[in-house]
C-alpha cells in the first residue's frame, strides 16, 4: 500500500464510499495506520452507476480539487416515456408522457442547447450541500430539496444507438459537477416526455480509463496530474520552497497530456519533481515558483 492514486472500477449496486472502506481494510491488513495512509476517493458514483472511481492515498489527497476541472467521459442509458424523483431507474415515477414521436433528428436538435456552459439544477438525490448536509440525506428523509443551478459545462455529447421509442444510448464529455441524471431529466422535459437514466458508465476521467471489474492501476510521479507542466528540481531548491522562498521558472516541461481542443483552462499548477517524484505544486508569484500545495514526503 503506497500513497499516489488508484483506478479502480466501482461496480454498479454499491456506493463509493464502500471502495474506500475496502482500501482502507487493506491499509490496515498491512500494518498501517489511517492517518499515515489517509484515504478518499476523487469523486463520487451513483450506487446504481459504474466505472472508474478515483482512490487517493497519503498525500494525493491533497490533489482532490484539481480534478474537477479535467473531462470525465460517461456513457449512459436514457429511457424515455418516464420521469424519476432522483433521475435514474431506483427512483419514484413523477411523471408519464407519450415518446412514440421521438427521433433520431429530434434528439439531435434536443441534445444541441446543452452543450457548453449552461446552469443546471442538481438532483435532489445529489450531494450538494443544504444547510451543511448532503441534499440526499434530507431528500431519503422525505423533506423537500430545493437546489439553486450550478453553472455546469457539457463539452461533447452524442448518441451512440437508439432503440425507440424505449432508450437511446449516450456518450458525453464534461467537467466536474456535471449530473448526467439531470440531463436526461431536462431533456425529458424539453421534449415533452419525461426521461430517466437506467444506465451510467464513466470511462474515463482526463487520460484515465475505467481498468474494469477486479483490476487496480497505481499512479505515481509524473504519472499523477498528467495535464500539468512540470518543473525538475534539485535538493536545494526543495529547501528553499520548503522555507516559502521562490525559486526560478527554470526548464519547463509541457504536459505529457493535452486537454481537448476548447475544453476550459483547468489553470493546471506546475507539478515539482525530484528524482521522478511529485513533491510540491507550484504557482508563478512575481516571476518566481512558489509552493501552493505542500507533498514533501513524495508521491
């Protein structure tokens, strides 16, 4: 059990959280403690969707914020003629409506609005905090969730097969904070049917795949935050970024992976390295690098 991150492949049934108790078992089989191999997952799952669930070990948990803004990739199910109180096939049944006009064309036109930035109003299932609690909390307790819409960015999407008027499959590419469920949703809406999710696959998250069910992939070095410029740095310089002095730009490296072409600047920090390990993100501050996030133990 090393700290870095790990692919994991979250199966549809169980809840994110249940792969991080899981890890964290491991990491006490193997003799750690918790707070030596501190552990959380980059982003949660739906229970009812599967695919790649981030698990952050040591210090990686520090590099959580920075990946919400690279593109996740989901293919999903949406089922037409019915609207669900959560938007996905566990919900309850709010509304009924007539899909048999549905078509392909229709569906195109449908899906054009939504692409880019545009505000979306979470599901009420979702874990957007209300009153400093999840809204799924108070929404399984029965009590009413009003969520204000978040601005959300919707970078590629397209339909993969249809079999209508029943489902069509579908394949997006979004930032961070982006509900699949409520797309399907107010697509539903939009086209005067109703609509729910009955299926949710992400594959990919930036340059990570889904390794698929009983398979880990660890992640460390330049492997971690590939999207970043990085910086090589000698023992001295880590001295002096570790006592909040600047040190110079230096030989940057470019990324080793590029963002699609127009998807939003993430403002990627510069990943420090020594002798291949991640020991610090940088930021420029008066023409010199400076250390913003802390990660001198090495990942």
């Amino acid at each position: 059990m090393k700290p870095g991150i790990y692919l994991e492949h979250k199966p549809a049934g169980g809840t994110s959280f249940s792969l991080v108790r899981a890890f964290m078992e491991e990491v006490d089989a193997a003799g750690f403690s918790r707070k030596q191999l501190p552990v959380c997952h980059g982003g949660t799952l739906d229970p009812f969707a599967e695919g790649l669930l981030l698990l952050l070990a040591g210090p990686a948990t520090h590099l959580m914020e920075l990946l919400h803004a690279v593109p996740k990739t989901y293919d999903a199910e949406v089922v037409w003629g019915r609207e669900t109180d959560n938007g996905d096939l566990l919900g309850r049944v709010v509304h009924e409506g007539d899909a048999t006009a549905l078509t392909p064309e229709a569906l195109d036109t449908a899906l054009a609005p939504f692409l880019g930035w545009t505000e979306q109003v979470p599901p009420a299932t979702s874990a957007k905090k209300v009153d400093g609690e999840p809204a799924y909390k108070k929404a399984h307790r029965g009590e009413a969730v009003e969520l204000p819409p978040s601005r959300v960015y919707l970078h590629e999407a397209r339909w993969l097969s249809h079999e209508l008027p029943a489902r069509s499959r579908l394949r997006i590419t979004c930032r961070g904070g982006y509900y699949v469920r409520a797309l399907a949703r107010d697509l539903g809406r939009a086209l005067g049917c109703g609509a729910h999710l009955s299926r949710l696959h992400r594959t990919a998250i930036g340059p990570w795949k889904d390794p698929g069910p009983g398979q880990r992939v660890w992640l460390h070095g330049a492997e971690l935050l590939p999207w970043c410029p990085s910086r090589a740095i000698a023992g001295d310089e880590v001295n002096d970024l570790k006592h909040g002095r600047g040190i110079p730009p230096g030989e940057l490296r470019p990324p080793e992976w590029r963002l699609p072409e127009g998807f939003p600047d993430p403002q990627a920090p510069v990943r420090a390295l020594q002798r291949g390990r991640l020991v610090a993100l940088l930021r420029e501050q008066d023409g010199r690098l400076r250390a913003v996030t802390h990660l001198w133990s090495g990942l």
